[in-house]
C-alpha cells in the first residue's frame, strides 16, 4: 500500500507567519477608520463655516493633513479587498524579488496561493457569499517516476478548464493542486470538484491507470478568522480521502455561518 504523504505544504518559515495571518483587520486600524472619517468631516465643516461667515481663512495644512490620514487608511481597505490592489501587491513583491509562480506548471505558487486565499476570506466575512477550499492529491504518487512532467502539463491544463472565470487556481507541491471555488447558481462547488477529479484522472498515463488513484476534497468555509486553521481544516478533509482511497470528500461547501457584526 501506498503511504500517505505528510501535508506540510501549509507551514512557512517564522519570516512568512503575516501570510496565514487573520483575515480580520489590526483593530486600530479598524478604529481609524470612522475616526479618520468623523476627524476630516468635522475640520472640512468647521472651516466651511469659517469661510461662509467670513471668518479666517481655510487652514489649508489642517484640511491637508486630515485628508491624507482619511485616505490613507482606506487606502488600506482598497489595497487589502480590490482586485487593482492585488495586481499592486504582486508588483511590490515582484520588485522586492519574490517568486509567485510555480516552475513547473506557471501556476500561483503557495504564498501566492495563501495571499489569495486570505483575500477571498475576508470578502465572504464581509458579504456573506460561500466558497470552498478545493486540495488535489494522487495516491501512489512515489511511481510517476519519468511520467512526471508529462502529467503536471496535462493535469495543469485539464484543471484550468474545469474551473469557472471566477475560480482560482495553484499549485502547492506535487500532485497537490489547490483551487479557490465559488458557488454559483449553475455550478456549485461539489459539482466543481467531481470535473476537477474527472480532469485530475483524465492526465493520469494510461499505463499508470492502475498505479494512480486522483483524489479530491471540498471544505467549505465556516467564517474561520485564522487562514491557518481554515488550511488545516483542508488538510484533515484531503488527509480523510486519501485513507478512503477514492472519490471525492464534501465538507460543507455551502454558505458561512459567520457575517461580519
């Protein structure tokens, strides 16, 4: 029998710890934004009514420097929840020499991975709308041997056109294959995952039928505020699956339980 591998494609160096971070953010930062707000509201109406009753002139710095501590904290929020402010984030890094892909696939790599994972988090504990963590794994995995590549480029292609527009998908180690699903009304998560292990077996060698079993999890997101424990919740499910050895496993890919208050 095959054994396991063990899944420790979630655990970064001590200098990678703010990825699986909390999708919620610092608390003075959410305190700074109705105090940034509330602060230039009352400058700009008290310097409005200076100049309607022909008092002294604006206070140009002080109008100034509580619209720059207004913007920049919702700066924050854009750069943290929008898509401009994702492509930003990747030009940053990339400039700072981080690798986001994956050498063998082009894929999102893991850290590319986790950042996108805790951005979708924090849009569905602030709207309200489900998603499902998807993980891909192949038992027997040690025997691909020579058909290695050949099965990355196929499974890389297969899995792509499984997905929906919105979907996101990487590539963590191996065989594991992680995929970011939304529920939609003509396509729910579980119904993605059964083409995603439809595609998964379609790249698997005919020679190796036999040898390689594709197997799949769907773990619904329950409103966890820690990116880690959402991953390890993903791994318990990927883990269950491959001790069963076939088909694919569902843990609650519907709607959160938790709303932003």
């Amino acid at each position: 029998m095959n054994k396991p591998q063990s899944l420790n494609i979630f655990l970064f160096p001590s200098s990678e710890t703010t990825e699986l971070g909390s999708v919620e953010s610092p608390p003075a930062l959410r305190i700074m934004r109705p105090l940034s707000f509330g602060l230039w509201l009352v400058v700009f109406c008290v310097q409005a009514v200076s100049v309607a009753s022909g008092g002294e002139s604006v206070s140009w710095l002080l109008l100034g420097l509580s619209t720059a501590l207004f913007a920049g904290v919702h700066l924050q929020y854009w750069y943290e929840d929008s898509e401009q402010g994702r492509r930003f984030h990747h030009a940053v890094e990339r400039m700072r020499g981080r690798i986001y892909e994956d050498d063998q696939t082009g894929l999102p790599n893991s850290r590319h991975f986790v950042f996108e994972l805790r951005r979708q988090m924090m849009r569905s504990v602030r709207n309200g709308r489900g998603f499902a963590l998807v993980l891909t794994d192949v038992i027997g995995w040690d025997s691909i041997g020579a058909h290695e590549r050949e099965f990355l480029h196929q499974a890389t292609r297969a899995l792509r056109q499984s997905l929906g527009d919105g979907d996101f998908l990487g590539r963590l180690q191996g065989p594991v294959f992680a995929a970011i699903v939304l529920d939609e009304r003509d396509c729910s998560a579980a119904e993605k995952a059964d083409a995603l292990i439809t595609a998964l077996g379609s790249a698997v060698p005919l020679d190796m039928a036999t040898t390689l079993n594709p197997v799949v999890s769907v773990t619904g997101y329950q409103g966890e505020l820690e990116v880690r424990d959402f991953l390890r919740r993903g791994q318990r499910d990927l883990a269950e699956n491959r001790a069963r050895g076939s088909g694919p496993i569902y843990n609650d890919p519907g709607r959160i339980l938790r709303k932003a208050s």
